[in-house]
C-alpha cells in the first residue's frame, strides 16, 4: 500500500523558518520516501505505508519536542495510478 501525507506545523513565521518547521524537513527529507515537496505553507511526502507511518511518527514527536503548537496533517491511500 501507499500513502500520501499532508502536513503543517504552527505557529507559522513568515520572516524566519521556526525550528519546528526545519526539523519538519529534516525529518521528511531523511525518510525513505518516493516523493516529497516541501513548501512554506504545506509539505507533502508519498510512500511505502511502512515508511510513511515511520516518517510521521518521527515527524509528530520531534515537531512538538521542537516548538510546535500544532501539526495538522492528512493521510490518503493511493491507488494504482495516483501520482
């Protein structure tokens, strides 16, 4: 199976990434993910399921370890000829 997740961290700065927001992209871009794109508003990242369940884990617990009063986040299956 594959996932696709969706994914913010708060509070937003618009003049500086907060830490949060970079250990957002340090964990993503260091997970074994098909797919990623990382973006001031949202962040997107597709995968094996396995991978991405990690992936979120890791990103839930060192947002929050880093100053993240919020993580929103959506978690889709693929299908077949989802890209």
């Amino acid at each position: 199976m594959r996932l696709r997740v969706e994914f913010t961290t708060e509070p937003f700065d618009l003049d500086e990434a907060p830490a949060h927001a970079l250990v957002a992209r340090e964990v993503i871009e260091a997970a074994e993910l098909d797919a990623v794109d990382v973006g001031p508003f949202g962040n997107t990242a597709e995968g094996a399921a396995d991978a991405v369940l990690t992936a979120v884990d890791a990103l839930l617990r060192r947002t929050l370890q880093a100053g993240a009063t919020r993580v929103s986040l959506q978690v889709n299956v693929l299908g077949e000829g989802d890209k």
